[in-house]
C-alpha cells in the first residue's frame, strides 16, 4: 500500500492542480454577472458586453478542457489501482486460501474493484473542490461583509448535514457490507459442490438458507438507502433555501442601497458554487463511505506484504525432511489435530503415513508442505523452516498431490507444467515419470487435449494421475502424496507403485494411504492415531511393533527430532 500511496501521488497531485485551474475559472460566471448588472446595463455598452462574452467563451472553454483532463487522471488512477493492487491482493488471498483449507473467497478483489470505482468517482473530485469554498465566502465577504456571514453560516450548516450524514449512516453501512458479504462467500461456497446439491436435491434448502442470510442484507439496506436518501433531499433543499434566502439579503441590500444588483447576483452564484461540492459528497455519502471501508480492509490484508522482509534466495535443496514435535489446533478452537508428532527423513527416502480417518495424516501433509503454520514445532527442508522459504522458489523443489484433486482450465500439457510455459521435453518426461504417457496420447489431441469445462471431461482416476505428473514436473526434491490411489484402478496403481519404486533415491517422498500396496515401496512408516504417533521407524519395525500386543506399543522416534525436542 505504500509503494501504491506513492504511485498515486503524482496523478492525484495533478487532479489537485487542475481542481485549483477549474474552481478559479469557476469565478468567471460570477465576474461576469456583476460586470454586466453593474456596467453593461448602465453603460449600454455594446462593446464591454462582447468582450466579456468573448472572455466567458474563453474561460468556460479552459474550464471544459480542464475538467475533462482532470476526470480523464481519475480515470488513469482507478486503473493503476486495480493494475498494481490486483495481482497483489490476489496472490495473498491464494496463501490464504490455501492457509485455510482453501475456503477463499474474492472479497479481496472486490475491494479493489470498489477503491477503483471511488477513484472515478464525482464525489472525489468533490473532496478536491470543497477547500475552495473558503476562497468563494472570502470573495463574497469582500464584496460585503453581511453577505460573508450569511456565507460563511449557510457553509457551516451544510457542513453539519455531512457530518450528521455519517454519523447515521457509518455503522449502518459497515453492517451492511459484512452482511452482504457474508452472504455472498455462502453463496460461492455453495457452488463448489453444485454437484452434490443438484444430485440430492438440495437447491431448494440451498436457496433458501442464502435467501436468509440476504433477508438480513436487505433488513439493513432499506434504513441505510433511507437514511441516505433522506439525508441527500435534505441538503439539496437545504443549498436551495440557503441560495434563496441570500438572494433575498443581497436583494434587501440593494433596496437600502448598501449594494448593488451585480453584488446580489454574483455573491448568489459564488455561495451555489462553494456549496455544491458539499451537496455532491452528501450524495455520494455512500460510494465514499464503502471506498473508506475497502480502502481499511485492503491496507490490513496487504500490511503483511508491506512489512516482509525481502529474503535471501536459498541453494536448490537435497530433500532431507525434518519435523520437531508439531502442534496443530484449528483457529479459536482448543482442540488439537495433531500433537507432538516428529520425523526424519533423509533425500530419497520414501515414507508411508497410514491411520485411521481422522487420524491427523491430512493436517501433517499440509504442515509438512509449508501450507499451514504449526501452533508448535517446526518444520525443516534441508535444516531451513519452511516458513523462511518463498514460496515461489519453493515450488519447483516440491511436488504436491492433494486428497481432492482439481486440474486447470487449459491443456494437458499446461496443466503438467503448472500453468507455465510447457516445455515439451519436461512435459513428457514427467508423464514418463508418472507413467501416463500412453494414457495421454489416447486422449483426442494428446498433450494438447483442453481440460475443464469448456473440454473433455476426465476421471477422478485420470486427474489424479494427471496431478501426479504435475507434481513431477521439473526437478522435485520433495514429494508429497495424500492418497494418490484412491481413484486409481488395478493399472493405474500398478504405475503408481513402479513411479514410486523409479523415484527411490531420486526423491524424498512422503505418501499418505489406507492401502497396504503402496507400503512395499516404502523406507520408513508412520502410523498416526488421534493426532499421535502411535508407530515411527522402518516398515519392518513399525510392521513388527504393530503385531504386538496394545500395551506394548513403543513410538521410536528419530535422533534428530528427540534431539530437536
């Protein structure tokens, strides 16, 4: 947001200096009227009243070409705020998603979208004229200090409606938006399993909960809207009232001869200029308030990124995994997932996580991973914590295959190379690797077979095969799979298994399974039991101490890791 701050602060300093050219321009309507009321009507000079047309023409000309270009620089910073802050907040909404068992939502970016509408916005340029409502009463109080008082009251008046304006409608409006907000992640969350709910029929009770939670959004939009409605009349009557009666006052003076009819005209049109931007915030009270609230919410969510430390680009890692005493408990809960749970791996060793559902085994992936953050403990990629390493440098050294497998919009051969630029020699060695290259040549148009929505339609067996070969890509060091069989037939376990038996030594590999299958490729064994490690040691051992009786069990845990804790 700094770096931001300070790319905007040359467009917006240049809307603020046309705003200056456009408001002293603005005095040339009023300069007009007393010259032609006090001069021309008593002269009957034909000539003074061309020239000042001619000097109008000029003047109204500047103050169009001015206005445009300082609408046109609004415009320009709307953009750079959604080009500078939107992949930004994007890539912080992905960690975090991803943080949070990717239950994201694009709140984030509809800030963005809302901070670029307020720079748009007329009630900005608002804000930029409302100073000059002290030059225009200063004018007309040297045109008569009555007139100046009259301005000066009628100013502050209209000053308190847009105060009281956000006193009423402040609280209102930030209920407002957590509301609909609210309403707006169920909804998205809703339709990631649109599947399930059109199979069991549950799109009437779907609806219906969401049309509940924006029954509440629409309780507290119609006292908002009429708050602000209410509020917005009443300042326009007001400035109507307020113009009215100080053209009775200069009328009055004229009549007692304390002024004149230039003087009663000009102050009327300096008072209706130094109060419209005021009437124009009222109005726009709300896209303003909202820009206010998106503005605090992106600030807090970049404030991370503004105060990282730019970190040292670490040496390609061999693969050795450490894990020391790791605690996990879910966010505002005092339940733990996993507790006290170490091991050690050396590269291209291979490990087996078994246990029971709700063992732990999927939380221990995604802290050994780098995703989550233990509550206690740490986790070391060739002696580093994971926290320390950027997650774009970590990438490559990694290859992860989620429980719920999803591939992207875009061709097999994409997919493979994470979205990036295929290389084809890379892609294919990957699938090579994964053993699916016979199975992605049997598709329409092989590598580059579109996939999604908009493509062919593949198994679950096939995307994870698939997500496989992605986790392959490149040159991993590091290799984590949580049940990369479940979907997977005889065949494509048998590939599996020879993918796992080619990576020994290669790579270190981590595997989460319920089947005994995958275990024969395995050097070390963890079986996990309530968030515990009720067995760690070679398959042989942890096989052995599993034959004896409940009361005998012995958790053996690594050198490192007894060390570490």
């Amino acid at each position: 947001m700094k770096s931001l701050l300070s790319l905007l602060r040359r467009p917006l300093a240049h809307v603020f200096g046309l705003s200056f050219f456009t408001n002293l321009l603005l005095l040339a309507p009023a300069l007009f009227m007393l010259q032609v009321f006090d001069r021309v009507l008593t002269s009957q000079s034909r000539e003074t009243l061309l020239v000042l047309l001619l000097g109008m023409a000029v003047a109204l000309g500047l103050s169009l070409l001015l206005d445009y270009l300082r609408s046109r620089l609004q415009g320009v910073a709307g953009n750079m705020v959604a080009e500078q802050l939107s992949p930004v907040v994007a890539r912080v909404m992905l960690a975090r998603s991803a943080g949070n068992a990717g239950q994201g939502s694009a709140e984030g970016l509809r800030d963005v979208a809302t901070l670029r509408n307020l720079l748009s916005a007329q009630g900005l340029l608002a804000l930029f004229d409302t100073p000059w409502a002290v030059v225009y009463i200063a004018v007309i109080w040297l045109a008569h200090p009555v007139l100046g008082m009259a301005a000066l009251a009628a100013a502050a008046l209209m000053l308190a409606l847009a105060v009281l304006n956000d006193r009423i409608t402040r609280k209102n409006i930030e209920a407002l938006q957590q509301e609909a907000a609210r309403s707006t992640r169920y909804l998205e969350s809703s339709m990631q399993n649109a599947e399930v709910v059109q199979s069991l029929g549950m799109g009437g009770a779907l609806i219906a909960k969401w049309r509940a939670l924006n029954a509440r959004v629409t309780e507290l939009q119609r006292p908002t809207a009429r708050r602000s409605v209410a509020m917005a009349a009443l300042t326009r009557a007001t400035r109507q009232m307020v113009q009215i009666l100080m053209q009775s006052l200069g009328a009055y003076l004229v009549i007692t001869g304390d002024g004149t009819p230039g003087i009663m005209v000009a102050t009327t049109i300096l008072l209706g200029k130094a109060l419209s931007p005021v009437e124009q915030i009222v109005g726009s009270w709300r896209v303003l308030a909202e820009g206010r609230l998106a503005f605090a919410r992106t600030s807090a969510l970049l404030e991370a990124v503004d105060s990282q430390p730019q970190r040292m680009k670490l040496p390609a890692p061999s693969g050795r995994l450490q894990a020391s005493a790791l605690v996990f408990r879910p966010p505002r809960s005092e339940r733990l997932i996993l507790a006290g749970v170490s091991l050690s791996l050396e590269p291209g060793e291979a490990m087996a996580i078994v246990g029971p559902s709700g063992a732990g085994k999927s939380t221990l992936v995604r802290l050994l991973t780098g995703l989550w953050q233990p509550a206690a403990g740490v986790v070391r990629l060739d002696g580093v914590d994971l926290a320390q390493w950027d997650r774009e440098e970590l990438g490559p050294w990694l290859g992860y295959v989620p429980q719920d497998v999803e591939l992207f919009a875009g061709t097999v051969a994409e997919n493979i190379a994470r979205l990036g630029v295929p290389d084809p020699a890379a892609v294919v060695r990957a699938a090579q690797r994964a053993g699916i290259h016979d199975m992605v040549l049997a598709l329409p148009d092989g590598y580059d077979t579109v996939i999604g929505s908009a493509g062919v339609m593949l198994s679950p067996g096939q995307r994870q095969r698939i997500a496989l070969a992605r986790a392959l890509y490149g040159d991993p060091k590091l290799l984590i799979l949580d049940e990369p069989n479940s979907n997977l037939d005889g065949a494509g376990e048998l590939a599996l298994g020879e993918a796992l038996k080619a990576l020994k030594g290669e790579v270190t590999v981590v595997v989460v399974t319920h089947r005994s299958t995958l275990v024969q490729h395995m050097d070390k064994m963890l079986v996990l039991e309530a968030g515990r490690a009720q067995h760690y040691g070679t398959v042989a051992e942890v096989l052995q101490a599993m034959r004896q009786p409940a009361g005998a069990q012995v958790v053996a845990m690594p050198r490192a890791a007894q060390g570490a804790a």
